[in-house]
C-alpha cells in the first residue's frame, strides 16, 4: 500500500513571500501524484498532478511542484503567495497500475497575511 | 455543470439515529468514493464504488453502509449514529475505474457537515 506524509501541518506566510509545501510519499509500485486545494467550506479541488515526462508541473495560478524519484517527494511551490491563497493543500498519491484510489496526506493548511 | 451534488449540506443527529447522506454526480464517471475529514487526519477513504453494482470497504468503514443505486447516484447510510461519527462526509467521483485510467483525479462535492450529539 502506498502512505503520504505532509511534513507540516501550518505554515503561515506574509502577502507576496514564497511559500514551500513538503510532501514525501511512500510505495513499492511507480504512482501518479496530485496536489488538491480546499478553501474555507468547499470541497476539494485539483491544483495539480504528476502522471509522466517533464518532473516540474504547473498550475494557472502560480504553483508548481517538482516530482523527485529519488527522494520520493513531491513540494508545493509558490513564489509569491496571495491572501486568496489561504487554504488547506493535500497531497495525494495513487499506483499506476490497476489501481483508482487516492491516498492523501494530512494536509497543510496555509495561512497568507497582508 | 452541477459536477457532484451532495444532500444535505448540514445535520445535527443525536446518538443512535439513523440516516442517509445523498451524493448524485452528472459527469458520466465510473467510479464514486466517500471520505471522512477529520483534523489532522486528512481524508480517509470509507467506501468506494469501481462501477454500478460494485462497492468496496475502504480504510474506516466500520459504522457505515453505501448504495450504488446507478451510476449516478452513491449514498452513504449511518444505521446508527454515534459521536465517534461527528465529521464533514465528502463524496468524490472519477473517470477512473478497476484497472484503467488510474491517472485521472477525482472531483469533490462541497461535504456534509454532520455533528452528532
């Protein structure tokens, strides 16, 4: 089975500082990977994924995350973070073969001030 | 697009009552989960659903009961409520399905938020 663990529970960044997001994952078997984005009272929404080729993704909204096989990590980056940004960020993993469920870490919830 | 509809929005539920968690997506998607979010605990799978006809345990289904009544609709039943159970129930659905398209992400509802007294 495969295990997420999201190093940080908190993180409270100023307006327009860069914010990190730490996520390791855990699996015997190759996974694809996924970043979602809760906000305040809403459902979970994709912010990104990792399936094959380039190991950097990006988002329309400024995020990117670097894809590390070796590490087994798969961080949130944001250079410049904004008050809407505030939100709570999960990191999913699902096997590659034969597989349909996702496993998420605990999250991290991120808290932009002006 | 509704994309996934989940009824209701709220409930308060006192010790030992029973009731039903609706959930309807009109993505055409094959396969539907339910999720408990807890603090800290981030979301745990409770049951899921490949295809209509088929459900599956997840990692805390014990308390719980699910229906796939077709393949748009997947409710998740409490036949006896207990406060242990008090969290917010997100149902989710994706294209994926038993042994294809594992990379496609799933979609969420806006939860139930469910307190148990």
């Amino acid at each position: 089975a495969q295990s997420v663990t999201q190093l940080d529970s908190q993180v409270p960044v100023f307006e327009e500082a860069p914010v990190e997001l730490r996520c390791n994952y855990s699996s015997s078997v190759s996974v694809y990977l996924f970043w979602y984005v809760q906000y305040p009272n809403q459902g979970l929404q994709l912010l990104l994924k990792y399936l094959s080729g380039s190991t950097l993704v990006k988002s329309i909204n400024g995020f990117e995350a670097e894809f590390n096989k070796s590490q087994t990590s798969f961080h949130l980056r944001k250079p410049s973070v904004h008050i809407s940004d505030t939100a709570e960020y999960f990191c999913a993993v699902t096997r590659r073969s034969n597989d349909y469920k996702l496993s998420f870490g605990a999250g991290t919830t991120v808290t932009v001030r002006a | 697009n509704a994309g996934v509809t989940q009824t209701p929005k709220f409930q308060v539920l006192k010790t030992g009552q029973s009731m039903t968690l609706q959930c309807a997506q009109d993505m055409n998607h094959n396969s539907m989960y339910w999720y408990r979010q807890d603090p800290g605990m981030g979301l745990r799978l409770i049951y899921y659903s490949a295809s209509e006809g088929t459900t599956d345990k997840g990692e805390v289904p014990n308390g719980y009961n699910v229906s796939r009544l077709n393949k748009r609709e997947f409710s998740l039943r409490l036949e006896s409520a207990a406060p242990s159970q008090t969290s917010v129930y997100f149902c989710a659905s994706s294209e994926a399905s038993r042994g294809a398209r594992s990379n496609q992400p799933q979609h969420f509802g806006d939860g139930t938020r469910l307190s148990i007294l």
